[in-house]
C-alpha cells in the first residue's frame, strides 16, 4: 500500500511517501495508524494522538474504524482549517 503524509505528519516522520506491505491483522485505518506509530521515534510522535490525524483512502475522507480493504493508497494529515 502507498502511504502518504502530509504537513506536520510528513515532517516528523521525515517522509513524503513509502509503500509497504500490510502486516497481519491490520485491517482498518486505526490499525494502520497503530501499526505505524511502533515503526520508530518519528512515527511515535506523528501519531501520538490519533484524534488529531486525518486521513482518506483512495482521495476520500476515512474515519479510523473504516477497513482499507482494496484501497491502494492512504493520506495522513492534520486536521484542516478552512477560510
């Protein structure tokens, strides 16, 4: 799956993009987010709070309990602001 991060995500971890491969039992996008929070010091920080990161699969909005089933790329980012 390709992963993107975006804005302050991006920069905490120090990635634009990286493709990985799913791991056993990580089923939805809470569990991507889990799953990639462990991967280092990083990751720790981008996700130490999981209500404050979006993301969408496939260009569409998620909420964390939505499976990632076929989906081929997900997005992490901050909340938005709009004006």
């Amino acid at each position: 799956m390709k992963i993107l991060y975006f804005a302050w995500v991006r920069e905490r971890i120090g990635l634009e993009a990286e493709e990985i491969a799913l791991p056993e039992g990580v089923s939805t996008v809470a569990d991507l987010a889990a799953f990639l929070k462990t991967r280092g010091e990083g990751y720790a920080h981008a996700f130490e709070n999981p209500r404050v990161v979006r993301a969408a699969l496939d260009r569409r909005h998620a909420r964390p309990d939505t499976p990632l089933g076929a989906a081929r790329e997900i997005a992490f980012f901050p909340p938005m602001t709009g004006g």
